[in-house]
C-alpha cells in the first residue's frame, strides 16, 4: 500500500533545510560587524533600502541598533547559528525518517509555538501567522503520523 503521507513530510524537510540554511547565512554575516559602529551599519542599511532615516522610527531603531554591544551581538549570532544546526539536523534525521528526528523536531517546533502565538497576537502580521499557522500543522502531523517513521529495530530486521 502506498504511503500517502510522505508528501507533507518532503514540505517539512524543505521547510527545515531552508531555515537552517537561512539562519546559518545569517549568524555568519553577523561576524562580520563585530567591533563595528552598529549605528551606522544600520544607517547605511536604511539607507539601501530608501528608508527615510528622518523618520521617527526608522531613526529610533538606528539609535538601538547603536547601543547593541559587541557580546549582544555575539549571542544573537550564536543562538542563531544553533537554531540553523538544530533545523539542518532536524531536516536529515527527518529526510532518514529517523525516529529520534521526529521527536526532536515536534519538541524543538513546539516549543517555540507559545513565543509565536504571542507575537501573532500582539504585534499581528500575516506573515507571522503563516508561520505560527505552518508550525502548528508540523507539530501535529508529525504527532498524529508515527507509521512514517521506523524503529531502527523494524529498520534492522528489515534488512536482513
């Protein structure tokens, strides 16, 4: 009988494998501004992207941006890079159908669940409903559908 459910699982694995890809990109373009004027590093980014650095808001997010220290920096660079691992591991234990994969992908995606519906609802965007909305769906997929993944016992004997 074919298996229907591989595939939401191929979404989920390329959902991952581009976060991880994505945040590793990020954290590591974040080094490149350790022991730089953040201010003007987020100057010239509004500046790029025709922002009007006048504006209130604009100047006010380019006056915090000036206050972030270099080991604020640091740890937002770090956590960044190990949520790009965790997504990049999670994408191939998933892609191997490895059991621990599914299990460390329902926890790691569930638990960053309560922060994003949080967001959502105090500072709503669509986009962070899409997101919040596609985590829940990988949670509960994963969660209802354990036939997709193996036991390495069942993978053993199997290849006997």
């Amino acid at each position: 009988m074919k298996n229907r459910g591989g595939g939401f699982l191929k979404f989920i694995i390329g959902y991952k494998t581009f976060l991880g890809i994505i945040e590793l990109i990020l954290s590591v373009s974040f080094f490149r501004y350790f022991d730089s004027d953040m201010e003007a590093v987020f100057t010239k980014l509004a500046l790029n992207l025709n922002l009007n650095t006048e504006n209130q808001i604009v100047s006010s997010a380019i006056k915090q941006a000036g206050m972030v220290q270099n080991s604020t920096l640091f740890g937002i660079t770090c956590v960044i890079f190990i949520f790009g691992v965790f997504s990049l591991i999670e994408a191939y234990g998933l892609h191997q159908r490895q059991r621990w994969a599914e299990w460390l992908t329902v926890i790691a995606t569930g638990l960053l669940i309560p922060y994003e519906l949080y967001e959502a609802l105090h500072n709503f965007t669509v986009f962070k409903l899409v997101i919040l909305v596609i985590n829940i769906v990988i949670v509960y997929y994963l969660a209802r559908h354990k036939e997709l993944f193996k036991s390495n016992r069942l993978r053993k004997n199997a290849t006997y």
